[in-house]
C-alpha cells in the first residue's frame, strides 16, 4: 500500500469530517490499526481543526469592524456570514478515534502480557526438563563409576592399530553379569554409509564373535556404551564397517585392538 498517496487523496479528512459512508469509515478504521502513518495523521487532522475552531472567534470580530468602517459611508453592505461548521461531528469522530486508539492499545498490551506469560511458562518446562535430565546423567554416572571401581572388573585398554595409530579405546568387562563398558572416546565419528563394530575374540584358533553394531555413536555425547558378551574373550576389537554391520570383521578397517592380559 502506498501510504503517502494514501495521504495525500484527501480521504482523511473526509473520515475525520465525518463524510463517508458507514463500509469506507470502516475500512479505513482497520487500515488506522494496520499503519501507524496514517493514524499521526488522522491525530495531525485533529489537532488542525481544534486549531482552526479557536480562530474562528476572531475572524467574525474582524467582520464587525470592517462593516462599522463601511456604515461612515452610508454604503449598503451585505452582510457575510461565517461559514458554520458541525463541530459537533469532528467532535465525535475525534472522541471515537481516541477511544479507537486506547481500545487498539490495550489490546496489544493484553496480546504482550499473554505471550510474556507463555513464553515464561515454556521456559520453566524446559528448565525443569535439564534439571530432570541432569538428574538422570548423575545416576548414570553414579553408576557407570561404581561398575568400573569394582575391585572384579577386568579394564582391556585397545590400542590404535596400522594406520589408524592414534586411535584408542577401553573395555571394562564385569563377568558377573556379561556386560563390557566401551569407553570409545578415541575413535572419530562414523563416516555415512559406516558404523563401528565391536569384536570378541578368541586368539587360538583365531575366532571373532560380533558383539553389535553401535549405532548410535555419533549423537552420544558420553560415547560409553554398554555391551553384552556372554564371550570367552581374550581380546576385542573395533571395525569400521558398512551400516548394518558385517559377518566378520574387515581387518584393513581394523581401529583399536587390546588383549585380556592373564588373571592369575
């Protein structure tokens, strides 16, 4: 909308005199809370007209003087008349456009307050949710400790291998109830298409058993996975292989490998 040719066409003025038709004052009523330019404008109107009713006093004084001045001359003057204005009606529209911008005002006030009231409500959810979440990941840690400080866990630290030298990882195997712990915060994440295998080895003959896949490595943040292995391990090993995990195990994508040292 082209609000200065708006302007400029006189239709506020004929709003404000109270000229138009009941559909065109309402049109232009909704177009006064879409665009605050023309609101200041209907208000400068406004103020113009209560200006122009203050100087209508004086120029009718003007009249009488300049028709005693002619009187000396014995010269038949026609009286004019000042133009009477319904000031009553610009009255009115100008009490009904207050009341119009108060209604609009506190209408946005109320819309304010409500979305303030959302938006803090939505956010005392979200705390709370960290705050139960931060509770749930102290239990698991509380828990992952107690499990790897145990005096009978077995600790396999697995080593980088071939080309993938700086690669690393941990096992932490508790026997009494068939889970290994992997600690895999020494390998990067899975490139797509890949996902990491992890292996259960016996060494003589050389047997590997699949342990799973882990697939969700990427989006964990702790990257401690718990694993089950029912295994006669003596070693275990760590593969990149294709999503949904191989038969056995790709020795050229062979990460990190560590033995069971010997219980004595």
């Amino acid at each position: 909308m082209d609000i200065k040719a708006y302007i400029e066409s006189g239709i506020l003025e004929l709003y404000v005199a109270g000229q138009l038709s009941e559909t065109e004052n309402q049109e232009i009523y909704d177009l006064l809370q879409q665009h605050p330019e023309l609101l200041q404008e209907v208000i400068e109107i406004e103020r113009a007209v209560v200006k122009l009713t203050a100087a209508v006093s004086p120029r009718a004084k003007g009249f009488s003087t300049i028709k005693e001045r002619l009187n000396t001359n014995e010269t038949k003057v026609v009286e004019l008349q000042p133009k009477k204005t319904n000031w009553i009606n610009y009255t009115g529209w100008a009490a009904s456009i207050l009341l119009a911008v108060g209604l609009f005002w506190t209408l946005n006030q109320k819309t304010d307050l409500e979305q303030q009231i959302q938006t803090a409500e939505i956010e005392n959810q979200y705390l709370e949710t960290q705050i139960e979440d931060a509770r749930a990941d102290l239990a698991a840690t509380k828990n992952l400790l107690n499990v790897i400080r145990d005096k009978d866990i077995i600790a396999v630290p697995l080593g980088g291998q071939g080309d993938f030298a700086s690669s690393f990882a941990k096992v932490y195997w508790n026997k009494a109830d068939n889970t290994i712990y992997l600690d895999a915060e020494g390998l990067p994440n899975a490139p797509k298409g890949k996902v990491w295998q992890v292996w259960s080895l016996t060494l003589n003959p050389l047997t590997p058993t699949s342990l799973g896949t882990i697939e969700d490595f990427n989006t964990d943040d702790n990257k401690i996975f718990s694993i089950a292995n029912a295994n006669k391990s003596e070693a275990f090993g760590i593969t990149l292989e294709p999503e949904g995990g191989s038969k056995s195990p790709t020795m050229e994508q062979l990460y990190t490998l560590g033995v069971v040292a010997a219980v004595p």
